[in-house]
C-alpha cells in the first residue's frame, strides 16, 4: 500500500497479484461442510499442487531448474531474501520494473567495472530531498541542445544562442586574470541509441508424437502488444517476422484436421515387434545354451536329461510298488475283512462302480452258473489266509 502511495508503483499493479493469490488460496480451502465418517473434505476441490512442511523445503539439481507460469509468480518472505549467483542476474520486464524500499535505503555497488544508467527513449529522473553528491577525478555533464543549472533563484543557461546568466542578487566572480579571446564553439560527442531489430521468432506446435498438427491457427502478441496471426506449414512449423524484442504470448488454435480420418491416426509401434510364443522359448533357449556350451557338452546334457527321465520313473514305480506291498500287509494282518480295501486301492474305478450299483437298487437275478464238484476243488483256508 505504502509503495502505491509514494508512487513507486501503478495503481493496480499488487490488486492483480493479490486478487489471483486470494482466488488461488480460496480454492485450496474449498467450501462447504466436512464429513469426516464419508472421509470428505472441502480442501482441495480445486486441483492445486501444495508443498507444506513444518521444518523446510530444499530444492536442488546438478542441472537446471525451470520454474513457469502463466499468469502471474509471487515470492513472499518474513525475513531475508537471498539470491547466489555465479554469473549473472539477468532481468527482463516487458511493461516497466518497479524497486520500493521502505526504509534503510538502497545501496548499489560495483566491485569493478562501470555502472550504466540509460533512458534510451525517454527521460532520467533524480529526485533528493536533502543533497545529490558526486565525487570523481571529473565530471562530465554534456548536453546536445541546452544545458541549465539553476538554483535558489539564479541560473545559467547554455545552447547554442550563448551562456546566459540570471540572478536577482550580486553577481561576484574571482580570478587572477580575464582573458577575452575569439569565438569558438565545442560539440558534444553523443553515443547512438542501440536500434531495436524485428528478429523472427519460431513456433513449433506438435503432439506428444513429434506430429505436427497442419495448417493449424496461431496468434503471436509481442511486447509491445501488437498482434501478429498466421498458420502453421504442413509440420506445425512458424517463422514470425516483425516482432518487437522481449517477451511475447502465443495462442495456438484448435487442429483443423479430422480426428476421425487415418490421416489423423499416429499410431504407436508394439513391442517387442514379434513377441515369441510359448512353444518358441524352448527353442530359443536351446539354442542360447547351444552357443555358450560346446557340442560334447550339449550331449552331455542330453544324455543327462534322458538319465534323470528314467530315473525318476523307476522311483515312481517303486513308490508304487512300496504302497502295493503296505496294502497287502494290511489285508493279511486284518483277514478277509480287507478285502474290499485292496480291491478299492489296486482298482480305483471299482469304488465308483459298486457306488452306482448301490444307488440302482435291486439288481436283476442271473441264474447261478453250475459248477461240477468233480471238477473243482475248494481247499480249506485258515484263518488269515488269502487263496491267490
């Protein structure tokens, strides 16, 4: 407010910044109640990024940073704002650069080096309440039309008409001697301006592909607030001429070509370009270890893999076998009762069709087959023996 009224700014110039910071900050706190069983929040129903931490932030990069925004950036500390630079501070404005200081003063020093203040267009202003000191081996004030040095009342006068006095007091002058000779006249040396050129300024608008979008609208605005509005060429590709130096803005319009046409489809590579089947990834292993390995060795692998088959079907068969001799035992320790267990285990589809009979109910009677006593002798078994 204070730099507003010494007018070392603008009207309006802070109510932009403040004005966007207060909308920026309205959306972070967002509105409406809180429902903390629903877990909502009115915070953040605006898509803000904001870094918060109770202890500090620290930011750093081997390479360079880039801090971009489009519309307006504010910086705001409580205490010291410092800035390290190893080379130089290069500082750009378009629309003016305004410096308030509220107290203290404002100290611009030069190691080394000159220290150039130029109004290339306009004017210079100095403005001291108390006194304007300039020390140096010598002064040098040049004026190409008129020079005036006025003070308390009195003045003088240079231009190319004379040197004029005017005071409404005593004029005194000291020196040894006058000496009045011819007329003589001595020109002032003036630097020229530097001329501002109309450099070109490219524009490139492209998809994330590399496409350019054809024939597409644009609007160059330069510093200076002239518009400038063409189309882009086949590649989304401008050179525009004219141009004041400094900042610019540009607007890019929509791509007037159809989405729906195959022109429009960019397409993306699949990949791997021909992904392997399952049936090739044997093959291709082989042939990897065919490469590391020499030929004896690879027969050797074989072989090896030929043993480890039969290897393990002789262990399958003697678990068999090992299972086999176990049931048997059992039945020879528990009598004929088991029986049925050793037909249910040599034969595992026995149980399941004595289950079906079962649920058949009655079965149909077949005639008991006649069997000659003559011809078949029944030996008595004892208890715990089995007939084979």
């Amino acid at each position: 407010m204070q730099a507003k009224e010494l007018q070392a700014q603008e009207a309006g110039d802070q109510d932009d910044v403040a004005k966007a910071l207060h909308a920026q900050h309205q959306g972070v706190l967002g509105s409406g109640p809180a429902n903390l069983t629903a877990n909502e929040f009115p915070e953040f129903t605006e898509p803000h990024l904001v870094l918060a931490s109770p202890a500090g932030i620290a930011l750093t990069t081997p390479r360079s940073s880039h801090i971009a925004t489009g519309e307006h950036l504010a910086l705001s500390s409580t205490g010291h704002t410092s800035l390290s630079i190893g080379k130089r501070l290069l500082a750009s404005a378009s629309r003016g650069m305004r410096l308030f200081v509220q107290s203290m003063g404002w100290r611009l020093v030069a190691a080394s080096g000159d220290i150039d203040v130029r109004a290339l267009k306009d004017s210079i202003n100095l403005l001291a309440k108390l006194n304007i000191t300039a020390n140096a081996d010598r002064i040098t004030i040049t004026a190409k039309t008129e020079l005036v040095i006025q003070g308390g009342g009195s003045a003088t006068t240079y231009n190319a008409g004379g040197i004029t006095h005017a005071t409404s007091g005593p004029y005194t002058a000291h020196a040894a001697n006058f000496a009045y000779t011819g007329a003589k006249s001595l020109a002032g040396v003036f630097p020229e301006p530097p001329k501002p050129g109309k450099g070109n300024l490219e524009l490139f608008n492209q998809y994330a592909g590399r496409q350019g979008i054809k024939e597409g609208d644009y609007e160059v605005i330069d510093a200076l607030g002239k518009s400038i509005k063409g189309k882009l060429d086949g590649k989304g590709f401008a050179s525009v001429a004219g141009a004041a130096p400094g900042p610019a803005r540009v607007v890019f319009g929509k791509d007037p070509a159809d989405t729906w046409s195959d022109g429009s489809y960019i397409g993306k590579p699949e990949w791997p370009l021909n992904p392997p089947g399952a049936e090739d990834v044997p093959s291709q292993v082989q042939a990897m270890v065919a490469q590391v390995l020499p030929s004896k060795s690879w027969e050797m692998l074989e072989k090896g893999k030929d043993m480890a088959q039969t290897g393990m079907s002789a262990m399958q068969a003697a678990q068999g076998a090992m299972q086999t001799a176990q049931q048997v035992k059992g039945v020879v320790q528990g009598g004929v009762a088991g029986l049925p267990k050793l037909a249910s285990a040599a034969l595992p589809s026995a149980s399941g069709i004595l289950g079906e009979a079962s649920k058949a109910g009655k079965l149909p009677s077949l005639p008991a087959p006649t069997i000659s006593k003559s011809v078949v002798k029944t030996p008595s078994l004892l208890t715990g023996e089995v007939l084979s």
